[in-house]
C-alpha cells in the first residue's frame, strides 16, 4: 500500500495526549492504514497506524504499537480507517417503500405513488423502516444520516437503539396550517442532543413549492430565536426552478434568501436546479449554508442536471453525499454516492481532472460532516474527534493491486468491503455482523404489514407534486 | 418476494426431459427464485425453483421438489439464481495497473503511462493479471468475458485454470507489420473450442486508428475463410470518430463497412462515437454485429456520450455489459455495469421510462451473450443451456422489502451479493470462497514484480494514442 503525501502532521497527532496512558482506552485499533487530513485538509494516508478511543472520542491517532490497556482491540490488518461515511440526505422509513415506483418521472412518482401510499403510513411502518434503513447504513459504513421525514419521534427512537448519530427534523408543509410548523419546532427542541448528544435536530420544511414564504420566513425566525439548524428541499431540479421563476419571478434559491433562511445554518437537499443567477445569491449568504447531492437519483429520474458541485465549491459552499430514500434512489449506499459524485461530475464538467478521487475523499469525510451541521465533531480522524469510524477491507481482488489508495477507496471498493463501524467508540457492526438490529426479524414484521401500507385504493395522496 | 409477470413456459420447462431420471445429475439448486425468459424472451421469476444440471449443461428448471440423486445439492433459498453475467470487452491482465493513471484524459493515461508501461509487461506480469482478474470476476458473479489482448496463450492457460468460460483474441497493429495479423489468426485457430469448450476464440484487430484498411480487409478475409468471430475497438468516442472523418473522409464504423467487416461476426467495443450517419451503415451489415458498452469509463474519462443503446436495438444489435480493462475503468464489475447502463441511459435520453430493469437485465443476459458469439449456448437459464450460473444473496437489507425483483436486481443489489458461482456445472465460488485462485499468493508475487513493471524510465511505449 503506497502513502503518496506524506502527512508529517497526521502521524504525530495526538502522540502527546496520553496524560492518562495508565488508565485503560476504551478501544484501540491496531495496524490499519488510516485516512486523515492535514492542516490544509488534504487527505493522506498513515501506515501501520494506530487509533485510541475513550469516551467516545479519539484520544490519538499514531503509528506503530501503543503500550496501553483496553477494554477492547481490535487488529486491523490489510484494512483502512476512515471516518464513518454521512448520509446528509435521507428519508430512512422509505426504505419500505424501495422499489414500489420504478422507472417513472417524478410527477407520477409522487402523485400517483408515494404520497397516496403515505397517507396510509402508520407509527409501526416508520419504526421498522427506520430500523432497516439503520441496518443497511451501518452495513454499508454509513455512521451518521440526516433525516427529513414524519413520525421522527419513532425515527429518534430508533436512532438511540441502533447506535447512529442522527439529524433529525419532522418534515411539514404549509397545507397542515400553523400546526405543521409547531410540530417540527416541537420536535427539534425536545430532541436536541438527546441519545448521548448522538442526535442533533433540524427544522425541517419540505421545500418552497410545499412551504410559503410566510412559513419559510417564519422558520427563519425560529431558527434564530433557537439557534436551531434548518434542512430543507430546495431547486431540487430545473423543472423547480423554471417554475419558481415563471410563478414568482424568483428561484427558489433567491426565495430562500428573501425569507431569511440563507442567513441560518442551511442544509439544502440537491440543488440540482441551482442556476448561475443563484450563485451570487448563495455568495452572499450569511448562514452556514450546504448542499446535500445524491446522483444516483438524479440520473434514475433522469433529470437534466446534477449539483453543480465546481461552482459551490468556488464559493466555499460544503457539497455532502446523500442518496435520498430508498423509494426513489434504491439504496442508502453513501459509498456509491460517493463513486457516482466523481464519475459524474467528471462527465458533467467535460474534464477528467476534476473531483479527484482526493477530492471525493474531502466531500465524503469533511464536507459531509460540515453539511449535517457536525463539522467540529466529526469527519476527521483527530484527537478530539467523535470515534465514528469504519474499517474497510481490501484484501478482496476487486482491490488489489493498490497504486493509488484514493483511487482505490473510490473506484475499486465498494460498501460491502466495509467490516466494522462503529460510533462513539462503540462497535454497531463487527465483521459485517449486526451487533444492535436483527434483519429477518424487521423484513418479517414489515411484510405482514405490507399490504394495508401499500393500498391506494382509497384514492386519498398526503400532497400534490406541482412545483 | 413477487413474480410479477407469470411465466408458465419457463416453469414447466424441461421438466418431460427427465428421461434419465434414475441416473444422478451432478447438481441440484433447490428452492431458489430463478430469472426466466419467455419466448418473447420477457423476463420472468419462477419461485421455489428447482434447477437440475448435468453434463455441464441445464437439464430442468422446475418448481418445487425433484426426486433424483445427485451428486452435488445447494439449498438456495432466499437467493436468486441467474444467468452468470458476461463481461463482453476487457483486457484481464489490466488489472496489474488499476489506479496507475488517475484522472487523465484518454491520451495522457494512453501515452504517458499505459503504453510505456507495456512495454515492460512479461508473459509472468500477463499471467499474475488474469488470475487476479478471473478472481475478480468470479467473485463478481462473472462467468465470461471476452478479453483482447497480448499474451493470450497465457490468458487461455489461466482461463482454463481458473474454470471460466472466454472469449479470446491476441491484438494487433498494423506497426507490428504481417506479424501482428499472422499471431491473432495463429492464437485464435490453436485455441478455438479449447478448455473443453470453455475458450472461443476472435481475431483482434486493436482499433481502425491503429490498423489500416488493408490489415482490416484482411481480417475479415480471413475471419470468412476460418468461420471466426473479430473483436475490435471502433468509435471508441466522439474525439475517434470526427477524427476519422477529418482524416479519412470516413467514420469508424464506415470503415468497418468498406472493409468487410460488418459482414462479419463482429464484436464492438465501445461505440460511443457512433454517429447518425452510422445507422444506416449498421443497418446494412450483413454479419452479426454486437456492441459492448463500459460506462463507468466514459464517465470517468469524460466522454461527452456514452452508446447509443437505443438506437442500437432499434437496429437490433445486441448492447452486451462490459468493463473494459480496470486500469481505466479501476474494476471489472459487471453488475455495476449493469445498474450504469440503465442509469446514464436513463439520464442521455432524457428519460425515466427508459431502459427498465428487466431492459438492463436483458442486455445482462441474452444480449451479453449474443455479443460474445454465445447466444446459443449461454445468457439464459434453459434446457439445454450451458450451467453458467450465478446465486445472488437478497436477505441483506439493502435488498429488503422486495417489490418488484427486477429492480431489487438492478438497482439495489451489488455484485458483493453473489454468494455462489458455477460454469459449466463446476462450482469456481461457493459462499464467497474462491475454489480456483489464491488471491494472497497472486497478489504477493504481483507486487514483487511491480517496481519493474512500472518503470518508465527508458522512454519507449508500444502505441502512439493519436487517433
């Protein structure tokens, strides 16, 4: 395995910290290869590294062997660690839904589809979504996801069960009148740093064409008021913007400016409608404003344009990975998204060079984490940071040999080569066995249910898709 | 799991053929839910289905029990069994220099790297290559490819080691002089139908930008004297083909044409520069012409098209799923080809109806078959067929709820799901252990071998990239 940047830094970090070194870590995790950033955040590579973990947090990333007790080991050879990939875009309950509407425009998608079947959704289908989308994640190295749904109590449950970290916010539009809006508030307050400070909360309007201005600008306010994060579907595609603009004469970018929400923390769920006239727009922003992409999607529904991630990225703006929920992407596999967002912005920008495998590395480790509101506590692999780490496997074929290890990791592996993931320091999947969620159970009760879900004939739909 | 469309031929079928009913088969898959195709070649699944196998060939694929000894069972319930995949254009031994050139244009990762390289490569490098490649490809669920090489008695060797099915031809140049044609006519009369049938064999000129009309009139002479199949790279991109045209007057595929080998069985790959104008001239072809299409690379070398799939059908020519070699497309993984086709299809014809699941599952089987000269023999599961069979895993939960199982195929499994993998009725991977190949051992003696290879201190290469 090759280390092509040295990363003096990295390899030192954290090697002056063991103050308590008689006390025994937590966790260490022994001989893996480890992905870090240094001070300008270019990503290298440590060899025969090792990572302390205590109290959920990494203590030290150093190389060679550490003379220290722990709890637990765990020995890392022929693997890589790095930090647990985010989903800064997903709608988890839906994975109940995968594969229900296929190969259909959005319109029909929605109308005919997944908001009828919405209508019938009931607490129970929420929580075993939400435990088999947990399940799928953490199998696929995914450690944190932002979500953006209803019934997010049972979402928040599950989230403390399962071991993941979390963005939680109770989706609302303005047709559910002022109580919508409460509840979304309600919800963000009363889950704030809950789970041991796991979950983190969002208000969560559906997007500009769902929500008027009165509501978004009113979200604004609360969003202030509380110091809370806002995450909200916006420009999700052209067809948005073309009709934002020939209904109200602006994007839906610029009414995101006009009702204040770019001067909150703002996560954005696509933007692949952002236009050229929004990026001065965006440049001004106050707020700490993301983009969550989730290409896989965009090209099912076959939509014109992706995120225009080389213009963001001009204007500071974090771009992080996503694939939606499952009902219209398929999968919940960041790992792929993550591969799609190079391959695909290489095609859009007509240049090869562009988002390198480096730079996808930066998009899913740090800009992710950015993106989901998290960029102090996660995303890196330095002393102070959360221990949401994943080893990844690549002994297979498919991954040998290695010239280039960022290549390697975006090209060549995939999620399945993930073996272990683990969360503040706690262990959710070791050796791609589930340690908190039993699969065939949830598939079981979620089939018996599946029929009263799945009804439409009753002819009722929760919404309109008409942007 | 649901079978949406019945399929009654395909359940009964072979089921009177059992008049040797008392002698063992050599295997029975019990229980599994096998892809089907009707006899307007529709895609369909038939629960608790029993495939019996012997003689290297499907004897039945039945439901339910079948009261006859074996000599070999696998209870595959929870899986789907499916016509192993094709890999219809790849240079195996490539994968020694997967990640060597990252993020370059075609004419730097050509020029600069691939081309020096090779010209270092030794029998020893090309044998180490195409065992970790057939590894690859066996744990990805592959069970043929056609590859276009140097070297290629040693690829045969390993073949036929490894118990893979191939499709083989030694490439040539017109730089090499009567040499170059002489050694693919040569390789491919010594191998035909060797390996017990597993090998066929093409002549493999490299490209009509490195073979002059007079050396492709002469393969298609000689393709026509020898009943062979030809395997060549033509318009490749948009670049190749106005190139051609400026130079010649001619595109690539009108090359082809002049030179004879549309009126051959002819294997192309790539196309992604075919043209309007070469419609027509594709129409006219007298040869059964296939094209093998590898999106992952056009993406990632930025190509602004990709193959025209949909006028291909419309022609009837077979679009059968490629890789290409992993140094360009970094893996030869088949079923990611899959899923990429139906998407990029998807997003350039600017439509979601496009290219369904069981499209992409077609093109996976019967049409990768046909572009490989196999369309008798292979891509289905039939009696009579060859027992090229593959057991997709769907009980992980990135494939759970099923609601419509072509989609779960495509779209929500990976080629990590396939646990078992069986050509010709032998067993190469039985639940992800490799029966053939020793990964561990390939791999060290590869990297010995490395510093060597990849020196490109001497200034030579084997091709000019200037199309």
């Amino acid at each position: 395995m090759t280390s092509p940047e040295p990363t003096p830094d990295a390899k030192t970090a954290g090697s002056n910290s063991s103050s308590d070194a008689k006390t025994a870590a937590d966790l260490i995790i022994t001989r893996c290869t480890a992905l870090v950033h240094d001070d300008q955040e270019q990503i290298g590579f440590v060899e025969d590294a090792t990572i302390v973990v205590r109290g959920g947090r990494i203590e030290a990333v150093t190389t060679g062997p550490v003379d220290l007790p722990a709890a637990e080991r765990i020995d890392a050879r022929g693997q890589v660690a790095m930090p647990g990939l985010v989903n800064c875009h997903t709608h988890a309950p839906m994975v109940t839904l995968r594969g229900i509407a296929e190969d259909l425009p959005i319109e029909e998608w929605f109308n005919d589809f997944v908001w009828p079947i919405e209508s019938n959704l009931q607490e129970k289908d929420v929580e075993l979504g939400a435990r088999l989308a947990c399940a799928e994640m953490i199998r696929g190295g995914v450690t944190c996801f932002a979500d953006h749904y209803f019934s997010m109590d049972t979402v928040a449950a599950v989230t403390d069960e399962s071991g993941m970290r979390a963005n939680l916010g109770q989706a609302f539009f303005s047709s559910q009148g002022a109580e919508g809006q409460e509840q979304s508030l309600d919800f963000a307050l009363r889950h704030r740093d809950t789970a041991g400070g796991r979950i983190t909360t969002s208000l969560a309007p559906h997007a500009p064409y769902t929500v008027d201005d009165a509501d978004l600008a009113a979200t604004a306010e609360l969003a202030r008021e509380h110091g809370l994060f806002v995450h909200i579907h916006a420009s999700e595609n052209r067809d948005q913007a073309d009709t934002s603009l020939a209904r109200h004469g602006r994007t839906p970018i610029e009414i995101l400016a006009d009702t204040g929400l770019l001067d909150t923390d703002l996560l954005i769920a696509h933007g692949t409608g952002i236009m050229e006239r929004d990026l001065p727009v965006l440049a001004r922003a106050t707020g700490r404003v993301a983009v969550a992409s989730a290409p896989r999607g965009y090209l099912k529904f076959a939509w014109p344009t992706t995120t225009p991630v080389r213009a963001l990225h001009e204007l500071g703006i974090s771009v992080g990975l996503a694939t939606d929920g499952a009902a219209s992407n398929s999968s919940l596999d960041v790992w792929e998204s993550m591969a799609l967002t190079a391959l695909v912005q290489k095609f859009t920008e007509g240049d090869p060079r562009r988002l390198t495998s480096r730079q996808a590395l930066h998009h899913a480790t740090l800009q992710s984490a950015r993106a989901v509101g998290l960029g102090e506590e996660i995303g890196s692999l330095a002393p102070g940071r959360r221990a949401d780490i994943i080893l990844v496997d690549l002994t297979g074929p498919h991954t040998q040999p290695v010239h280039d290890l960022a290549a390697t990791l975006v090209h060549s592996a995939r999620s399945g080569d993930v073996r272990t993931t683990i969360v503040d320091g706690r262990i959710l999947m070791r050796d791609r066995e589930l340690l908190t969620l039993d699969v065939p159970d949830i598939v079981r009760e979620m089939n018996e249910r599946m029929p009263a879900l799945i009804d439409r004939s009753h002819g009722k739909r929760i919404q309109d898709y008409d942007t």
